[in-house]
C-alpha cells in the first residue's frame, strides 16, 4: 500500500492525502521517484552521534546544540513547482499505467 501523507510529524490517519491499496508499492513507490525528479526534495534528519549514540536529532541543522556529524535522507518530501493536486493525479495516473496491457 502506497501512502502519502501531508505532514511529516505526526502520523495520523488524517495526514494521509493519497492511499492506493497495491501490491509492490515499492514498485509504485519508484515509479513515482523517477517521475518527479527535480519536483521533489528529500527531506534530511540531522543527527549528532558519539560512541554509537544519537544524542541529538533534528530536521533544521541550526536549531541543533551540537553540531550534527551525520545526515540521514528520510521519505518524506516536499513538492517543488507543482502543487499538491497536480502531484496526486499523476501518482494517480502512474499507478492506473501500471496496469495498461
């Protein structure tokens, strides 16, 4: 099951603006990767680690104490020159493509 959802804080069931129930999302999930290159950023967790620890995290480097000394790009997005319910109808649509024979 592909699910994307709107904020990246919390997971709530109302957070999720698309949900397409599918086998091999990670299929999807790729597909939709190599579409939207250019329109979407990675969003990137800063950390701070010492001795195998993390101590510190966050997702805004300059609101870290420490400074951090590893980054880590987590799924979550941001959508870049297309809005919101243009990125949902071509999810859409690649998804529908996928079974086209």
């Amino acid at each position: 099951m592909l699910k994307v959802k709107r904020k990246v804080s919390g997971k709530h069931e109302n957070d999720i603006i698309v949900n397409i129930p599918c086998c091999y999302a990670n299929n999807l999930y790729n597909k939709v990767k190599e579409h939207f290159t250019g329109q979407i950023a990675y969003q990137k967790k800063y950390i701070y680690i010492e001795n195998r620890k993390v101590l510190e995290w966050a997702y805004d480097a300059e609101t870290m104490q420490n400074e951090y000394n590893h980054v880590s790009v987590t799924r979550n997005i941001g959508l870049i020159n297309i809005t919101l319910d243009e990125f949902v109808y071509i999810i859409k649509k690649i998804n529908n493509e996928r079974y086209k024979i």
